[in-house]
C-alpha cells in the first residue's frame, strides 16, 4: 500500500512539474513539436523526435509522444494549454524509442493506442533491451517510461474521426523500419511521415534499404500541403525533401555496393560510403557508421 501511494504521489508530482513542450502551429488544430538533433551516445534527453496533435471538433490524436515519461507530459501540458477536449488517439509511427517512450504519460487519459500491425512484436522483442539503454541514458529522468503496445493496429489502412476532422493513417511494407505508420490530416493537408522522412538528420536505417527507396516513391505522390518529417523542420516542399533524402540513401547503396564487389572490408567502409553526402547532414560520421554496420552484410548475400 506504502508502495502504491509512493507511485502515485510521485506520478502527481511529475504532472505537477511538467514544463510544457514549445509547440509550432503548423496549420489550423496542428501542432508539432520539433525535436533537437542530439545522439543516442552523448547529450541525449529523450526530446529528438518530432512529436505533436491533432485538434479536431470532438477529440485530439497525439501523434508519436517522445523518448521518456518526462517527454510524454510535457507535451500534453503543452496539449491542455490549447484545448480541454478528450485525447482518444495516441498513434506511434513506429518503434524506435524516441518517439514511443512518452505513451506511458497518456495512459490515464483512457486513449486507443494505435499503430502498425507489427509493432507490438517490435516492441516485445526489444522492449528490454530499449528499457534498460534508456535507464543508461537518462537515469533518475527515465522513470515511469515504459513501452505501451498498440490496442488497435493498422495492417493496411485506417480513418480515424476526430470530429469534422479526419486522418488517414497507412501501414507501410519494410522500409525505415519493418512497422512504419503515416498520418495525414485530410482537413488541413498535413502529412506526418515518421521516420520515413528526415530532413537536416542523417536518416538511420533499421529496416530494408531498398524497401525505404520504394517507400519514398510512393510518399513524393502522397498530397500534402505541409510535412512533417520524423526528424527536422515541417516543410511545404515535401518533393525536395524527399529528393534530398534520396540523393543520400542511393550514394549509401551504391558506395556499399561497391565496396563489397571490390573486397573492401566494413571497416573501411565506414569511413568512405556515402562520403558525397558529409557535409550535407547533421549526425553524419556517427549515424553513416551505424547505416554501414546495418547494410554491409545484408548486401553481401544479394
């Protein structure tokens, strides 16, 4: 009983202290926060992704809630300053922790969580492991994170009504990651990628390269009179964005590609695939590696 008060009271006290996330108003009831370009290694605070709502007449969808419990509330502190109506979505466009982590900030409120059909077994497999980096990463800030699976999963597509207000959500085949949501907002024409897009970030690669490329041919022709990328600033020009995006994942496959024909090893490779594109991207040397540790020996068995 000692035990259960201590929680509640220190749940209390955290919902007490939450400073509200600044927020951008992207277009009419669409709010983003845009998350800072930090690392998972150095100087991380759970706050990297871009995270926000939607306002319709009736409801609020929460899109993606951040790295922590921390995180999580203070975005809805910033939520409850702009409106009082019921939060019944809280949707994660895929697993990574950054933007999943601030589901457990959202429980009480009573939401659907929604999300891909196979991010549950995301979240299952790597549940600990993410737990524990985050403990590592955060220490005392880290508490009351913890993964909260979806109660209602999108295996193609789904349209959710906020009142006098809709979003489109679509579940995609293995690209950024194997459980990749979108959202688009038919009301205002805002699309939210997730990490299927990033702009200024050096995109990081957790599913199949050339599926992600197939994935971008597909989000250019979605309509969207605004973007929201996973990492970095909305943008109106969703087309370069992409372009952009793509210039750096072609250079990677090729250059691996290469590398691979030629007998170099990983190691080296690390240092010169997709050297083209330094300069062009922020996190670049340390994400770069991380996308050759992941491709170089999937490429080898093509």
């Amino acid at each position: 009983m000692r035990r259960l008060l201590w929680l509640l009271l220190a749940m209390l006290a955290a919902q007490v202290s939450a400073a509200p996330l600044p927020l951008e108003q992207v277009a009419p009831g669409v709010y983003v926060h845009i998350g800072q370009h930090k690392d998972f290694e150095e100087g991380y605070d759970g706050d990297i992704a871009n995270i926000g709502f939607v306002v319709g007449s009736d409801a609020v969808a929460v899109v993606d809630t951040g790295g922590s419990y921390a995180v999580g509330m203070a975005l809805k502190e910033a939520l409850r300053k702009i409106t009082s109506l019921p939060i019944r979505y809280v949707i994660n466009t895929h697993v990574h922790p950054d933007h999943v982590f601030g589901n457990a900030a959202f429980v009480e409120d009573g939401p659907r969580f929604i999300g891909h059909a196979r991010l549950s077994e995301a979240m299952a497999v790597r549940g600990d492991v993410y737990s524990r980096n985050l403990k590592k990463q955060l220490g005392s800030v880290a508490d009351h994170s913890r993964l909260v699976a979806p109660n209602e999963t999108v295996q193609d597509r789904l349209t959710l009504d906020l009142g006098r207000r809709k979003l489109e959500l679509r579940a995609w085949p293995n690209a950024h990651t194997n459980n990749d949501l979108s959202v688009f907002d038919t009301a205002s024409g805002t699309l939210w990628t997730g990490d299927l897009l990033f702009i200024e970030r050096t995109p990081s690669i957790d599913g199949d390269i050339k599926g992600w490329l197939a994935a971008m041919d597909a989000l250019d022709k979605l309509p969207a009179v605004a973007t929201v990328p996973g990492h970095g600033p909305v943008t109106r020009d969703k087309h370069q964005a992409v372009m952009r995006q793509r210039a750096y994942l072609d250079a990677l496959l090729r250059d691996v590609r290469g590398s691979i024909r030629q007998g170099t090893g990983m190691l080296e490779t690390m240092e010169t695939a997709a050297g083209s594109e330094r300069g062009r991207w922020q996190l670049f040397d340390v994400v770069n590696r991380r996308n050759v540790n992941a491709l170089y020996p999937a490429l080898e068995w093509e």
